[in-house]
C-alpha cells in the first residue's frame, strides 16, 4: 500500500517506487541532484518531456521527469513502474547487462539481441511505436565511475512531431546529456 516493497511478475519481492520518491526528495541521490538541470536543457532543446530511469528488478522506475508545459507529451511521473519489455530506456538498462540477464530480459521483449548489439555499438537506443503506439523515444546511458550502466536518460514524444527517425535528430543531444551526467558522477565520486 505504501509502495515500499512490490511483487514483481514472478511473485517476487522488490524495491517499491516509493524509495525513488524519497530519494529525490532528500536530494541525498548524487544523479538526481545533477539530473534537473540537465533534463531541463532536454527539454528547452528538444521540445519534448525528459526522463531517467533505473532498472529496478524485471521493471525500470523512472527516477526523475520533466515535461512540456501544453501540447501533446509522453507523460512519466517520478515513481513510475515501466516494463523492461518495450522502450529505448529499456533497450539501455538491458544492453549492457551479463549474459544470463540479457538473455532473461529478451524473452518477452520487443527487440531482438541485434537491435540491443546496436545499441552498445552507437550508443544509444530508439523506440518507435515500441511501448505505445503513436510515442517514440531516444535514450542514452548513465555510468558509474566503473563504467557501469546505472541508468538511462530519455526523451520521448509523438511519433508526429519527433519524426520517422528521432534517433538521427535527438541521440547526439541525448548522448550529450548521458555523458554530462557520467562525468558527473565520476567527479563527485573522485571528491572533486
């Protein structure tokens, strides 16, 4: 009730949204603190609603969200459960997972083990008409100091205003973002 502790799909306990909310507001969280400013930018860039997500189990939470003011927009609220099944984040938090999981996670997917070798090759990942019919998405990674991938950072929006290709438009400002907050972290975890 209190979103603390869910069941996943397989009748397993996980982390509950409810965390990520705390999270963000004790501003304890060193991505999230970097994060606004930088989804902010996103957004004033491309027009369309910004997010970052973290894998939370068989889900991907959306951690942190801006949209646009009026017109239409993909709407994620902070706290969000969003399957790892479909989407560009999605394809982000399971590129670069070992093997036993990215095998797990493309059971029930709707990419394919070419489309996520793609992805760790360029970068960054595209979803059209993937998660919902009419939204398409552009995300890149977010690593830890190791070189980890810890979360991704998205835009998405109509197919109509975005485009046939969104990823040729939005990946280098996407990937820009990503690397922002990478070095980021790496600095803040550096004491720098």
């Amino acid at each position: 009730r209190h979103r603390f502790v869910l069941r996943d799909q397989h009748g397993r306990f996980v982390l509950g949204s409810r965390f990520a909310e705390l999270a963000a507001a004790a501003g304890e969280d060193r991505l999230l603190t970097a994060a606004a400013p930088i989804l902010q930018t996103l957004l004033d860039r491309t027009g369309e609603s910004a997010q970052i997500y973290r894998r939370q189990g068989d889900q991907r939470v959306c951690i942190a969200a801006v949209e646009r003011a009026s017109g239409l927009r993909d709407s994620i609220p902070v706290g969000a459960m969003l399957s790892m099944e479909a989407g560009s984040a999605a394809q982000i938090l399971l590129a670069w997972e070992d093997s036993e999981r990215l095998h797990q996670g493309l059971r029930h997917a709707k990419f394919t083990a070419a489309k996520l070798t793609a992805v760790r090759k360029r970068g960054w990942a595209e979803s059209v008409n993937e998660r919902d019919e009419g939204v398409c998405s552009i995300s890149a990674p977010i690593r830890n100091a190791s070189g980890q991938v810890i979360a991704a950072i998205s835009i998405s929006g109509p197919n109509g205003r975005m485009g046939a290709n969104p990823g040729r438009r939005y990946a280098p400002l996407v990937m820009a973002a990503g690397k922002y907050l990478t070095d980021a972290l790496i600095k803040a975890s550096s004491g720098r």
